[in-house]
C-alpha cells in the first residue's frame, strides 16, 4: 500500500509540473477542462501522500486546489 501512496504523490508533482507548464506556455487555457482534470489530479496524489505522510500544510492546500479543479471542471460541462 505504501508503495502505492507514494507513486500517486510523485504522479501528483509531475502532474502539477505539467499542467502548470502547459497553462503557462499557453498549450491550454484556464477554461481547457484538461487543465482542471490534470491539475485537480495532481493535486489530489500530493493530498493523498500528504495526509499519509501526516504534512498537513500541504495535505489542506493540496485538498483546497482539488475542490477549485471540481468546481471548474463542474462550471464546463454543465
């Protein structure tokens, strides 16, 4: 198990990393749902390890940045 929490919080850098990077270079906008899934995800793998790793700083922040990708992702398909 622990194995795989700590997979999941490296697949949350790299795709934090990743979705900032694309957004930043303009390969996708703010309203791309690919964006909110792929940053939303992220941030969900870093939360989990987070928590895990009982860091809650990060694990709440993670978890905030999580709600906002919903939300977003919400707002564009509905």
């Amino acid at each position: 198990m622990k194995n795989w929490i700590e997979i999941f919080g490296w697949y949350g850098a790299v795709a934090v990393i990743v979705a900032y990077t694309l957004i930043s270079f303009s390969f996708l906008d703010a309203d791309n749902i690919w964006y909110h899934l792929i940053i939303g995800s992220g941030a969900l793998g870093i939360m989990v390890v987070s928590f895990y790793k009982k860091s809650y700083q990060p694990a709440v922040l993670n978890l905030i940045f999580t709600l906002v990708a919903v939300v977003a992702i919400l707002r564009i398909v509905f």
